[in-house]
C-alpha cells in the first residue's frame, strides 16, 4: 500500500470515529433539551455541557473530514 494511501485510510478512520463521537454527543444532548423541554425551559438546555460538548464533537468532525480532504487533494498523479 502506498504511503498516500495508508494516509488516506488513517484520515477516514479517524474523520469516521469523529463523527461517531459526535452522535453519541448529540444523543447526550437530545436527552438534556426533552428534559428541558419536559420542564419548560428549552434556552436552559443550550446552557448545559452537554450542548458544549456536542459543538466540539461537531466542531472536530469538521476538522476531521477537512484533514481527510487536504489528504485527498494530495493524492499522487499516476
């Protein structure tokens, strides 16, 4: 396997666990904003860990899969 492929492989994998510790993030926060729903107070949610953490998953999800594309675009030319 070539170098840029074994790149590309580690940049998938790493973007894919990315984005599956986004969902368990985002299922975290799910539950918080129907308990404050639940309670009347939906804004509170948005104050909670929970909505942080899903904006960093989010945010490094986004990085994740910027970096798979940099390592895409560097792809050698046959």
């Amino acid at each position: 396997m070539s170098d840029w492929s074994e790149e590309i492989t580690a940049a998938e994998a790493a973007a894919e666990q990315k984005q599956a510790q986004e969902r368990e993030a985002e299922d975290r926060f799910d539950a918080v904003h129907a308990r404050a729903h639940a309670a009347g107070d939906v804004a509170d949610a948005l104050k909670s860990p929970e909505f942080h953490h899903w904006m960093a998953a989010r945010h490094a999800t986004d990085a994740a899969w910027g970096n798979w594309s940099v390592v895409m675009d560097s792809k050698p030319q046959a």
